[in-house]
C-alpha cells in the first residue's frame, strides 16, 4: 500500500492512502499531538466529507488497539519465514529481581541471545522498548530468538 506523506509546515504532517475498497483516507498528526481522521470524497479529493479529531491520548489508544495485533501477527509471519527463529510471551512476575528495573539490566540479548522486541502493560504495547524502559511486575515481554535462547530468558526472568 501507497502512503504519501505530505509536511504541514506549522501544522504537523498528512498520510493519505487509497483503501482496497476504493476510498481516500487521511491522518493528519498536529504538533499539538490530535490527530485528525481525514474521509475524502470519492470523486473528488479535495473535497473532505468526514474528519474525527482525536487527542494525542484518543490516538494512542487507536494505535494500541491496531498495533497490538499487528505486532503479533507479524512476529508470527516472521517466525514461520526464518527457520530456527520463534516468539514467545513472557510475563514478569512479582518475585523476579527484573520487576522494577530497567530492561537492560536484564542483559537478555548478551546472556541469552533472544531479544526482547514488545512489551504488553495492561492495554498498552511498547514496540522496541528502550534499555531505560522499567519493567513492572504483570508485564509481558514479546521476545524473538533461539528455542534454547527463548527457555534461557525464561531461566533468567524466573530466578530470584
């Protein structure tokens, strides 16, 4: 699918796209965080016939909604395509010396060799968190890796 990106100068910036139905959507995201969801007459592009006004939080919780799946359903298409890679979901419980503490104390990638690529907190997914992200009791880690490398991370975010 096409997205064209056009800069708003003091605006923010407007992604259009084409649906396979046929019609003409488009997301504007202001500098102030909204975002305005954008539905384009048909027959004319210039002319918009909807638009919804989300604030920043409204917006981040439309992308949770459609990012969450996305993420998992892409670790799935990914983990079939290279052999020898999985994904697993790891909860972090409440006697594991990570919970309050950053991710990368945890080391996973350097003591394991699986890499930690989501974590799930409530309804809310951080795609590739940061070393600095604190890990809470409850979270779940997305990490991709090795079968040894995903039971090694498992050992490690068990032990106490």
């Amino acid at each position: 699918m096409e997205v064209r990106e056009t800069l708003l100068p003091g605006v923010g910036v407007r992604y259009e796209f084409e649906t396979a139905a046929g019609g003409h959507l488009g997301l504007i995201t202001r500098r102030d965080g909204q975002v305005d969801v954008v539905v384009y007459d048909a027959a004319d592009p210039d002319i918009c016939t909807q638009v919804a006004t989300l604030t920043s939080a409204e917006a981040e919780t439309v992308a949770e909604i459609l990012g969450a799946p996305r993420i998992a359903e892409r670790l799935a298409d990914l983990s079939r395509e290279v052999p020898g890679l999985h994904s697993r979901r790891f909860e972090i419980p409440a006697a594991s010396p990570f919970a309050g503490a950053p991710l990368g104390s945890t080391r996973a990638r350097t003591r394991t060799g699986a890499s930690v690529v989501a974590v799930v907190r409530d309804t809310e997914v951080i795609a590739s968190p940061t070393p600095s992200h604190v890990l809470l009791a409850g979270d779940v880690l997305v990490a991709i890796g090795t079968v040894e490398g995903l039971d090694a991370l498992r050992e490690l975010l068990l032990r106490s």
